[in-house]
C-alpha cells in the first residue's frame, strides 16, 4: 500500500518538474525573437514612445531572467545578477494567479482567449478518438483473427496509407467531395454539429490507422494465451472469444497508446483546425497568434496544449496502473 | 525484405533522382506566371495542370521533391548523430547521468506534443528553411537517443564489452568500437521512419506558413494554395498532385522502415 502511494506521489512530483521546466521555456521563447518583440508587433513606423509604452505595457523592458549578459559601456557582454525583479518571475506570479498576460494586439487577457476556444479542441480531440476507436477496433479485430490472409495484408496497406496521408491533404478533398460536391456536411466554420464531423474524421485517420495496427498484434497476441483455448474448449463461440476474452485483454496497451496519441491529436488539431476553419486553440494559435506575431497568444496557447498533454499522460499512466494489476505489483 | 519494402525503395530511388535531376525533368520554370492559363487541367504541355496563377504544377511538384529531399537528409542525419551521442552517454554512463537524461531531459522534450515544439520556435524564430531544419533536429535528436540508449544498455552487459574492458580500452574506444556498431541497427529502421516524419513535418509547418515561404514550390505551400474552396472547385488537381507526393514519398519511407523493422527482426519475419 505504502509502496503503491509512493509511486504515485513520485510520479506527480515528476510531474511538478516537468510543467514547470516547459512553462520555463515556453516563458523564454520571446527571447528568440530575432531583434526587438516590440519592433516586431508594432512595425518599423513606430515611434520610439510607442515602442517605450509597448514595451512598459507588457514588460519587455524588464530583464528577461534572474541573470543575463547586457553589453556594458565599454561594448563588452558581462554577467549581471539582476534579482528577482525580472520578467520571468513576473510571468510566474502572474501564471499562479491564472493570469497569462494580455494580447499584443487586441489587449485582450489571453487566458479568456484560451478558456472561449478550449472546448472546442477537446470537443474535436474526443470525437476524432472516438471515430478512431470505432473504425480501429472492429478492422483490428478482422485482421488479427485472418492473420496471413489478403483481408489482413490489404488491411496492412490501407493502414499504412492512412497514416501517410496527411492531414492537409486528406481534409481539403473531404471538404471537395461532402462539403463542395454533396453538400452533405458543413466544411468551413462550427455553425452546427455536423461540422465537426469532417474534421474530426481528417483529425482521427491516422490514428485509427495507427489503432488498428495495434489492436491488430493485440488479438495475435492474446489468441495464443492458454485462456482462449480453454474459453473455446467449453463451447464458447468465437464472436464470444474474441469480443468478450480476448478484446478484454487485448484493449491494455490500446488504453496507453491511446492516452500518448491524445497529444499527437492536439497537435494535430492545429492544423486541421486550420483546414476547417474550427475555432479551437489550434486556430487561435494560427491565425490570431503566430499570422499577426502576438507573442503572448503564441506562449498561452503553446502551454495550454503542452500542460494537457503532460496531465493526459499522467492520467493515462495511473489509469494504466489500475488497469493492469501485474505494474501494481512490480 | 518484404515486397512492400521493395516497392518502397523504388519509390525512394525515383525521389531522389527526381530531385536530383530537377532542371532536366521539369518541363516549366517553376515561377513563371501564365494568368491566361490559369487553373488548367492537366494536358500534353502542362502534364499535372497549372495553379492559380498559371504556373506549372508538373514542374513545381519536381521541384518540391529538392525541398523535402534536403529537410529530410539534413534532419535525419543530424538528428540521429546528437541523439546517438546522448543516448550512448545516458545508457553506457547509467546512474545519475541517466536518470538526469533520459529521466528528465527526455521527457521534457517529449512533453511538447508532436510538432508543436516546432511550431513555437519557428513562430518565435520566423520563417524558413534553416530555421524549420533547426527547429525539426530539436524535436528529433530524443526519438533517437531513446533508442539509442535502450540498445547500449542491452549490449554493454554483453561479454565481449567485459572481454575489451579487461583488456584495458577506454571507455570512449568501448562504446565506438564494441557497442555502438552492434546498437545501431534499429538506428537504420528508426532513420528511415525519420525521414518520412521529416517530409511530412516540413509539409506541415510549409501548410501552416511556417517553412519555405512561397513562391517556393514546397508541397505544403503548394498545398496551402490550391485548397481554398475557388481553387478546389475550378482545379482540383492542384491540390492532387502535391498531395500525391507527399503521401507517396512517406508511404515509400515507412514502408522501407516496416520491412526493414521485419527483415532485422526474424520472430516478426514469421508472422
């Protein structure tokens, strides 16, 4: 018992680190920004006091961390030791306030940008899972069971190309054919329900391919457990075999991978909001974020997915553990 | 190798003398505008059409397979050179030097989903090729470290490791000559995969307007341009095309990496 507590407290403290060393980085980024940020936004017809006023604003005229190397009088870098009056423990105070600063351009505060767009990414995220699940599980399932055959190896290559496919290429003809052609489903926007569909399914292909490989090798694996002739050998039908025995114990490592791959489609997402139109982080992150360089929308975003990322992680690997009895123990 | 890894290779070998044979291939110049002949289907003078602004898509598209041909060596190879190092160090050293790297250092890098690392540095960096090839190398070195890592720490425990230690080599003389070169062979699997990721990833970011910015003919940025609903409508086949390519050349590498995952691995070769 004590044990098991241990590993989770270690665990979350990992955790503790991780966030805090991405939010560190993520807070450093505007560093890279070749030349000066406030030159950057603003233009070159800026005049100096709109530079000064821009850069007091949003506290770009602070020093950027706890130590830097500015040019001295005599044209040299040296190290200065600059305290804890820095922007970096300004972002930090502000963060644990749950507040990531306000828009470059619009002054609007990003966390209110963020919390009005998140919904729709997790919303995206979750629907393209599902359509994943429901298309990887039964097409696994049949190639596993015709392990060898042309149903199995034509599965392999439809599979494979799925994952090929990008994105950028898959949803632009999806919005061609049901949405240009057919006129069945939304394409552009999120006015109702069934635009979430196309991008959803464009989101999901790669990782029903992805699935589909796996639960493949799952049911390979699981149908030469002793168990399965046992549950045959009392008469059990196959259908009962494969979906009740094996897919039972089978579905342990999809559950992992399903946790790591609900990152891959944050990521995604960005650009298959892009494709649709779908106002999500992704397309905050896009459109309003990286296309009018308003650093602080860029930072938000990038930390509102990379923390969710690291917690859906997390939460996989504790799910997991419960899961699977045999990790508790070790 | 498989017959899938064999058709992959001819794909492989097609790109790359594609690329390299660009200016004899291509029909067209790849930026010069006909606005007289704009969204044309495909025909015997224009073989893939032309785009929106009457360029040749044929000639665009050969020239694409030069941008992604370079990101995807220059990604790979550098990549997998500082991931090896790393990894080496973290599985042949162990302990804290472990525990530092691979527990730590690692996972930071992994906790950015897929491309968004790239993403924000790009976006803070600005757009183009070197800085979309530096930001890829970024993202890739800990694929390959990892694994890297996982292989030095199979083989140092390996007799022969001992055997060389006994005879007094080095540690640097260890881990170069006794178990890198015994380590390396998932390296060739995971290179190849890699450079299907890095084709891809450069056609992403080049999608999202953070790559080669255009005139360029890199696929993405083709892509980018001929998929607004005007274009899809008036020719479809400006968006076919590149896609193709993409989807072709990645299919072609993960095939390459399949088979060769196969043809290294004889209890998988059975199945």
């Amino acid at each position: 018992m004590n044990r098991k507590i241990f590993g989770v407290l270690r665990r979350l403290g990992f955790l503790v680190l991780v966030v805090w060393t991405v939010v560190s980085l993520v807070t450093l980024l505007i560093e890279l920004v070749p030349g000066d940020p406030a030159t950057a936004v603003l233009g070159d017809q800026a005049t100096p006091e709109q530079l000064a006023q821009f850069r007091s604003k949003h506290g770009l005229d602070r020093p950027p961390f706890f130590f830097g190397l500015p040019v001295a009088e005599d044209g040299h870098r040296r190290f200065h030791w600059y305290g804890l009056d820095n922007r970096y423990t300004d972002y930090w105070r502000a963060i644990l306030h749950g507040d990531l600063g306000t828009s470059f351009r619009t002054e609007q505060p990003v966390f209110d940008l963020i919390k009005s767009r998140y919904p729709y990414t997790i919303a995206l995220a979750l629907a393209s899972m599902a359509i994943a699940i429901c298309i990887a599980i039964p097409l696994g399932v049949i190639a596993g069971k015709n392990r060898g055959t042309t149903t199995d190896n034509g599965l392999s290559v439809l599979a494979l190309i799925g994952i090929s496919l990008p994105s950028f290429v898959i949803g632009p003809m999806l919005v061609y054919v049901f949405a240009v052609k057919l006129r069945w489903l939304g394409g552009y926007g999120s006015e109702n329900w069934t635009f979430i569909i196309l991008p959803a399914f464009t989101l999901g292909a790669a990782l029903s391919a992805i699935l589909t490989r796996m639960v493949r090798s799952s049911v390979i694996e699981e149908l030469g457990e002793p168990y399965v002739r046992t549950a045959r050998a009392k008469g059990l039908s196959e259908r009962t075999v494969v979906y009740k025995h094996v897919l039972k114990n089978g579905l342990i490592p999809v559950v992992t991978i399903l946790g790591l791959q609900l990152g891959v489609l944050l990521a995604g997402a960005i650009i298959t909001e892009k494709i649709f139109g779908w106002p999500g982080l992704g397309l905050l992150l896009v459109e309003d974020g990286i296309a009018k360089r308003d650093y602080s929308v860029v930072q938000g975003c990038v930390l509102a997915i990379s923390t969710t990322y690291i917690l859906a992680n997390t939460l996989t690997d504790l799910l997991y553990r419960w899961l699977d009895p045999r990790i508790r123990v070790s | 190798m498989n017959r899938l890894g064999i058709i992959g290779i001819v794909v492989v070998v097609l790109f790359v003398l594609v690329a390299l044979l660009a200016p004899f291939i291509a029909t067209h110049d790849v930026g010069a505008t006909d606005l007289l002949l704009r969204y044309a289907p495909p025909s015997a003078e224009h073989w893939f059409g032309t785009d929106s602004t009457g360029r040749d898509i044929f000639s665009r598209v050969v020239f694409g397979a030069r941008i992604s041909l370079e990101v995807g060596i220059v990604v790979v190879v550098v990549s997998a050179f500082f991931g090896t190092i790393v990894g080496a160090i973290a599985g042949y050293y162990g302990g804290w030097v472990d525990r530092f790297l691979s527990g730590y250092i690692f996972n930071v890098f992994l906790a950015f989903p897929g491309l968004l690392l790239a993403i924000a540095l790009v976006a803070f960096l600005g757009a183009g090729l070197n800085k979309l090839i530096f930001a890829l190398c970024i993202i890739g070195w800990v694929g390959y470290a990892r694994l890297i890592r996982a292989q030095v720490l199979k083989v140092r425990e390996y007799d022969f490791v001992n055997a060389a230690r006994a005879l007094g080599a080095g540690d640097l003389r260890i881990l170069a000559v006794h178990i890198l070169p015994n380590a390396i062979q998932p390296l060739i699997v995971q290179a190849s995969l890699g450079m299907a990721g890095a084709v891809l990833s450069e056609a992403s970011l080049s999608f999202l307007g953070l790559g080669v910015p255009p005139p360029a003919p890199s696929w993405g940025v083709m892509i980018e341009e001929a998929r607004d609903l005007s274009t899809l409508q008036a020719a479809p086949h400006a968006l076919i095309f590149p896609g193709l390519a993409i989807a072709l050349t990645v299919l072609a590498f993960n095939f390459i990496g399949d088979g060769l995952r196969e043809y290294l691995d004889p209890r998988q070769r059975r199945r």
